[in-house]
C-alpha cells in the first residue's frame, strides 16, 4: 500500500473533509480525492463516507489504525535522525472525564515534559473508549473493558470507587420515616451514557423515574451536587474532605459501586507509546 494515500486517509478522517485535508497535506483536493481512490482501487473496498464529517467505514478503520501506527513510528525515526524538537508527533490517547478530573492528572503532568509529541486527549465515557481503538482514533485508552481490541494489550488499573452524596438540605427534604423518597428526590446524571444513578435506583426497587439533571462535566457535576442540584454517584478521589466536612452526606453507607479500570494500548515497539503507558501505570497507582 502506498504510505502517501494512507497518510490522505488519516487526513481526511482528522480535518473531516478532503478541503480541509488538503490545507494539512499542502495539496489540492483533488489530489487527496484522487488518493483516496486510488486506496480503495487497491483494497478494493470504500474506506471513507463522504460526508460531513467525513468518516471511515469498517475497512477504512483497519488502514486507519495502520496508518497511525507507521506516522507514529515515523515520526520517531525522524526525531532520532535529527534530533530537531520541533518534529513533533501527536499522540492521541482516550480518557473517561472523572479519571481525567482525579488520578489521570500526573500523566499529564508527564506528557508535558515530552519533547517528541504533543498529547491529543480524548474524552470518552470508560465504557466506550474501546471503540476508539478499533477505529484507529487512540493508540491507547482507559476503559472498563477487559477484552483486549484485536492488536493491544491491556493490563488492569485498578478500581474507582463511587458514592452515592447529595447536600444535606437536598437530602433533609427528602428523607422520610421509611427512608429516602428514591422516586422524587432530583438526581444528577453525567450524560445519557451515564447509568450509575440508574443502577442504583434499580437495586432499591424505587418506582418511577426522578427528576433528572444533565451536567457533562466532571468538575461541573461535584458542584452540582454540592450546591443541592441533585443527588449523584461521584468518584471517592474526588470527594476530598466533603464527607467529613459536612459538605455532602453519603446516602447511603453499605452502598458503593466499584468501576474496574483498564489501559489498553497498540502492540507496537514505540517508545513514545512505552512511556505514556508507563506514566498511565504509575498514575494508576492511586486508585483501589
């Protein structure tokens, strides 16, 4: 396969149309068209949807993923060769928020001190970041998924631990005799994707669907439920000292839901890759 109609590909799936993959390559359009055609000729499939944004079809994330992994490794024989810093690669890695928000900090502080590569931080829920290595779009991400994506490796992190919180004037027009009204009090939910509330609701056989609040920020949402918003599951390393500064009241004591973390990245003999996984594990260290 031609590297030059690999390259075209991995442009028009990053700029989202082939004008913009042409500023990035400093060729016309029609010459990234061109390439693309000739990819598919020679596969003998489609490998992009031409649309807005365009995007690759199943074939096309199989090249896609080949194409990240000979930039990356391309990209390090040039720094090796010439030793000019300004070759920079960019090294996209997936990351649910609330590890990004808690344990995941330190990596960043890491990739900082990187001179090889600038760090593309995708936020994606754990539960599906799995899905950005199979399409190419991450060498590596954070997932709660333990079966390895067809070419990775996955080691375990360990566990993040979430409670079950909520202000205590929120919690205090609740609570009944027989406990907490579960079906009424307003519940804080990080998106749709986001069933923690859910299952726990489920597990105490509460009746009817509270009222639900949408806040897509790991940040946004601990304020949320800090200021009364709603009740909601947080990370215990997220927590701090509100529990025992009376900031928020754990609901319920015998009640938590451990999220089992893992870091899956591509089997390639990279030595950006090697450290990122490296601050990954030592990052990890903080969790259960």
């Amino acid at each position: 396969m031609n590297f030059e109609h690999l390259r075209a590909l991995s442009a028009v799936v990053d700029e989202g149309t082939f004008e913009a993959a042409a500023d990035r390559l400093h060729i016309s359009p029609s010459a990234v068209s061109q390439r693309i055609k000739a990819l598919e000729s020679s596969v003998g499939q489609v490998v992009v949807r031409r649309a807005v944004p365009c995007t690759p079809t199943e074939a096309g994330a199989v090249l896609l993923r080949m194409a990240r992994q000979v930039e990356l490794l391309e990209g390090e024989a040039r720094f090796a060769l010439s030793g000019d810093t300004s070759l920079r690669t960019t090294t996209p890695v997936a990351v649910n928020a609330d590890s990004l928000a808690t344990w995941f900090v330190p990596v960043l502080s890491d990739a900082a001190g990187w001179t090889d590569s600038t760090l593309n931080l995708h936020v994606e829920d754990q539960d599906h970041s799995a899905r950005l290595l199979r399409q190419g779009d991450v060498i590596g991400a954070v997932t709660a998924d333990p079966a390895p994506v067809n070419g990775c490796r996955v080691e375990a992190l360990g566990a993040m631990r979430y409670l079950p919180v909520a202000a205590p004037g929120l919690h205090r027009r609740f609570v009944r005799e027989d406990g907490v009204d579960w079906a009424a009090m307003p519940v804080v939910q990080f998106n749709a994707k986001d069933d923690l509330q859910r299952r726990f609701l489920q597990a105490r056989g509460a009746d009817g669907l509270p009222p639900r609040h949408t806040v897509p920020s790991s940040e946004a949402f601990l304020a949320a439920v800090r200021a009364g918003l709603g009740w909601g599951m947080l990370p215990e390393l997220q927590l701090g000292t509100d529990l025992d500064d009376g900031t928020l009241v754990l609901l319920d004591a015998e009640s938590h839901r451990d999220v089992v973390l893992y870091w899956q990245a591509w089997k390639l003999d990279s030595q950006r890759l090697h450290r990122i996984s490296d601050a990954v594990r030592r990052a990890g260290r903080q969790l259960r």
